[in-house]
C-alpha cells in the first residue's frame, strides 16, 4: 500500500450526498442448506452416545439461556451436524458465527477450527468446489452462558455482483443475525425506517462482506454513516469510526495490488435516521492530510517499498510495545513503521518526549528534530521546539530490529492529543495533585452521587478528561473525583488509566446506602424471556431469568433507553429494552438511572 490520508467530509455535504444518493437495493438470500442430520451430546466433547438425532432445516441456532431438546442440559453439550449438498463450481465464502466451540468440515477436510470458549465471534472462510455433491459438517459444543451457532454460505462473485449482509437486532453485531441477504451494495439512507421488516429501526447493526476484483492502483474509499462505521481491507482495519456521531463522513487512499481482495463494513445505529455508504474509484488528485495517525508498516526496515498494511490509529500519542509476535499481516520482526498527522494549535515552545527500542526519529513540517535511527535497547530521548499558532505535519518513523520493541511518543502542553498520552512520571499539568488519571476507557464517563450504577447520575465527562482521585470503595472499583472544571461525584474506576499515585492508598470514604427507586406508575410486559442483570448491559452478572409475559414495574433507564430497570419481586435489575412493551405510563417520564 502507498501513503494514504483520511479527511473528515462537512456533516452538510454528507447529508446532501446521502439525500441524493442513499438508495434501495434488490437483495437475494444467502444460503444455509437443507437435511441436516443432527447428533445432541450431553456432553460438551462429541463423546460416546448422542441423547437423541434430528433433522434440522438449517444449523441457524439461538437458544439463549435454554437446552437444545429434552434430556441435554442448558449448559455443558454438544452437537454435530451432517449434510450432503448440490454446489457448482467456484469459490465459496462460509459465514460461521458461534458461541462457544465451533469446527467446520468439507469433505472430510477440517477448514475452520474456532474449539474454544467464546463471546458470539463471526468468522469467513474460503473453500473452492467443483460442480457436484459436497459432505458438509459442523461441530459445536456449548459451555456456560448463552448457546448461539449459525452457519450459511455464498459464492464468491465478481465486481458487480453481491455482498453478504447481516442484520442484528442489537448495536453490537453479537448473537445469531436477525437476516442474512445478498445486497449489491453497501449505500443506505433509511432515514427513520427499517432495512427489513425482520430488524429493528433502532439500535440495530450490520455488516456486509465481499470479495472483489481489482486492477493495480492508488483506490479512494469513502466510507460514510449515522453513528458507527468501520472499514476492513483483506481484514485490516483502515477506517476505524466505531463510537456515536453525526451523519458524517471519512476518506482514505488505499494501494491496492492487482486481484481480489476482501471488503468489509461494519455499521451500528442507535436512534433517529440510519444511514451507511461505502464508495471507492480510482484516486485522483494528493492525498488529504488527517488529524488521526496514518500509520505504515513495512516488512523491512528500511521503510522501503510499498507498506505490507496500513491504518489510521487515533489521535494520542504513540504508545506502541512490540514483541516477537505477529503485528498484522505476516510483518514480525525487522519492520519498520511510519507515522503521519496533523496537529493544530501551539503558539509556544512544545517539548517532545520519544523512547524507541530500536531506532526512530521526529519531524515536524518536514524538519528532523530528533534522530535515534539505530540499533539500540530502550532509550528516551526529549527536545523543545517552538512551533507557531496554526496547523503542523508530525512523522515518526521506526525499526525493529529482533526481540521486544518500544515505540513511544508524546508532547506536552498536549495540543491535539485526544486522549492526552503522559509519560511516566510526569505530573499532570492544571494544579492536579496526588492520585491522577485520565478517562481514556469510555467515549463518556457518568458522575454518580455514590459509588455504583443505582446511585443518581450527576453529568457525563468526555474521554479524555484529566481527574484527581479523592476516596475509594472498599476493593477501588469506584473513586471520588474532582476536574479541573469543578465536576464532583463519584466514578468507575475501570474507565481511567492511570496517571500518577495508586488507588489503593487512597483513604476509604463513607458510603450512605442508596435510596430504593420508587415506583413510576410505568409498566411493562416481556416478549421474551429475559436475563434480570445487575447493570444497563450484557457485562453485567445476572440475577436471574424473567419469562416471557411477564409484567414488572419500570423504576429506571439509560439515557438511550436501551436498558430498563425494573422491580421484580423482592429484586431491582435491569432487563433489554427491545424485548419489553410498556403497557401502562410512558417510558420518557421514567427518570435516567444508568
């Protein structure tokens, strides 16, 4: 790949291209098969005598919490699945989702080998058939938790042919897809609608995968959306947008070799207008210089050639130790690596802290400010140069040579730093003292009157914001914080890196229980059964299980009205919000408690 940019597009010029451009596509479904004979296991190893067989129509399988079929367990089992199918000749692309162990067969050949405990993971994988009757077979075994395994297959096509959409009834990609399709194209305004009457017009998400031809050439994406959007290129992420924003969107040049090569977009939407597009033509014109980090990284180290993968890699600092370990995409040992960003504000003398193991140097605006280019063990090395108020080009560029590396680099005062990336020892600047850290976990951080997700939420604090750590709880999950801007209360401290002092030597604080939520007048029924969870979140433990058709009384949410929190019994939890009807009330004079 050449040096490649991204730009952020004005939120007014997206708009307009997604008004006039966003349209409908046919679509086709992918494939999953037919005549599956199954073997049930109540045993979590395929071993010895299966408890029952069945034929199943497809292996597309979300049982939740439940058993598979009478006298196997919810947790701890196991299933194989065989079938024969009809397939013509050509390249196939296998779309396996499973939690946990999965294995895939064709023809007696083992093509995919994910046997292990896992959250709901995706993977693709590629198998060539000539035009006949093709063995099929999947092995899968549960642990604990939540059971998911879904299977289907496309044909992997040309340029104008189609991409495999999945659909998921949550803003996460996690569980079984609600519609898998072939689409020919990724370019969507849905505004406040529904891709499929089969997904949620809120808080759902998607991805398309395709494989495609390509001449040599410098190629321009342009990938854009309403909240989340992510870009791969031959499964390295170039374009990494993956948080809540605005209809807005972000370009980078890629130089891609002559032949296929596999596309993916991952998109999540929350509430309002849905909105997603990819595009991409053969660059014309210089690459547009971003704000995020253009990294390069090449299988030499000498920067020499064309990079073995590219990405963008935020806006911090560098903060980079390598080992003797893959990096992506077959580079190892003896690479090297380029940096490129641009950082605006300044107006005063900045000082520049880098260490390497092994060689780097500095340029600003095309000027080497320092140079450490050779084989050396872990050194720091600091410079202070005066950079006048506007916008200026930052390069790093690295090697390594064999064993661990290091590649560290950031300036203070930190203009253009998001989050703010300190080197050890360095105190905070702004009058912070003793135990400091930063939100650097979290796009945002709730300020609680107490220390846990029942007591009142006060105000929201952006990653990035420096904080001075006052009390703990007992075991420091969670600390009392002041800010530079005079925010008070309570955090997680999960969600900050720290930046001087240990938590553990702060003083224990005095804690009033929290009050008991009172009830609303709202109230809900399930459509499904649900986990009652101790937070707004899948993370969250979980208290125990509600049925289907149950009503609870709704005594809270979060400000996205994703999670409800609800009293059931003698218990107050929280319960998934896309699976409750509320039938008496309106959930918007609910107050916010998570």
């Amino acid at each position: 790949m050449s040096r490649k940019f991204a730009r952020v597009l004005s939120i007014a010029a997206c708009v307009a291209l997604a008004l006039g451009l966003f349209t409908p596509l046919q679509s086709v479904h992918a494939d999953t098969g037919t005549n599956w004979t199954g073997a049930y296991y109540n045993n979590p190893t395929l071993s010895g005598t299966p408890v029952f067989y069945r034929i199943d129509s497809a292996v597309v399988f979300n049982w939740g919490p439940n058993s598979p079929g009478p006298g196997i367990g919810s947790q701890y089992w196991s299933a194989s699945w065989q079938t024969v199918q009809y397939l013509n000749a050509g390249t196939y692309r296998f779309t396996v989702t499973a939690d946990d162990g999965v294995r895939l067969w064709v023809n007696g050949q083992l093509i995919l080998d994910a046997w292990r405990d896992q959250a709901p993971t995706t993977y693709y994988v590629n198998y060539t058939f000539t035009t006949g009757n093709h063995a099929l077979r999947v092995d899968y075994y549960q642990a604990a938790g939540d059971a998911t395994v879904a299977v289907s297959w496309t044909l992997v096509q040309t340029q104008s042919s189609a991409w495999t959409a999945q659909y998921y009834n949550n803003p996460f990609l996690q569980g079984v897809p609600a519609l898998t399709r072939f689409e020919y194209g990724v370019e969507y305004f849905w505004g406040l609608g529904s891709p499929d009457p089969a997904v949620f017009a809120d808080n759902f998400s998607a991805r398309w995968t395709a494989t495609l031809p390509f001449n040599a050439g410098v190629y321009r994406f342009t990938l854009a959306g309403k909240e989340g959007v992510r870009l791969f290129i031959d499964d390295i992420l170039v374009i990494d947008q993956w948080y809540d924003h605005p209809l807005t969107a972000y370009l980078i040049d890629v130089s891609l070799g002559g032949g296929l090569h596999t596309l993916r977009v991952e998109y999540y939407h929350r509430f309002g207008e849905a909105a997603v597009r990819l595009r991409y033509e053969l660059a014309v014109g210089p690459p547009v210089l971003g704000n995020d980090w253009y990294a390069e990284y090449f299988s030499n180290q000498s920067l020499s050639g064309l990079p073995s993968f590219t990405r963008f890699e935020g806006r911090s600092g560098i903060n980079a130790v390598w080992t003797n370990q893959p990096v992506e995409s077959g580079v190892r040992v003896n690479f090297s690596a380029r940096w490129t960003r641009q950082v605006c504000g300044f107006g005063r003398p900045t000082t520049f802290i880098m260490s390497v193991d092994d060689g780097g140097r500095l340029f600003i605006d095309g000027s080497l400010v320092i140079d450490a280019w050779r084989l050396q063990s872990v050194t720091t090395y600091q410079t202070t140069v005066n950079l006048s108020a506007g916008c200026h080009t930052f390069r790093l560029e690295y090697f390594q040579n064999q064993g661990e590396g290091v590649t560290f680099l950031t300036w203070l005062p930190a203009d253009g730093q998001q989050p703010i990336l300190y080197p050890g020892g360095i105190q905070p600047p702004g009058g912070l003292t003793g135990v400091t850290g930063v939100v650097d976990y979290a796009s945002a951080l709730n300020v609680r009157v107490g220390p846990g997700i029942n007591f009142t939420r006060i105000t929201v604090i952006p990653r990035g914001t420096l904080v001075q750590m006052n009390q703990r709880n007992y075991d420091g999950s969670w600390v009392t914080i002041s800010t530079q801007s005079g925010v008070s209360g309570w955090v997680s401290s999960a969600y900050l890196r720290l930046l001087t002092g240990t938590i553990q030597s702060l003083p224990l604080a005095q804690i009033t229980p929290p009050s008991v939520p009172q009830p609303t007048g709202v109230r809900g029924k399930l459509t499904s059964g649900l986990r009652l969870r101790t937070g707004p979140g899948t993370a969250y433990p979980y208290l125990g299980y509600i049925e289907w058709g149950t009503v609870v009384d709704v005594v809270g949410r979060n400000s996205s009205n994703t999670w409800i929190q609800v009293r059931y019994g003698t218990q107050t939890g929280w319960i998934y919000a896309p699976y409750v009807i509320i039938v008496a009330g309106s959930l918007l004079s609910v107050p916010i408690t998570g």
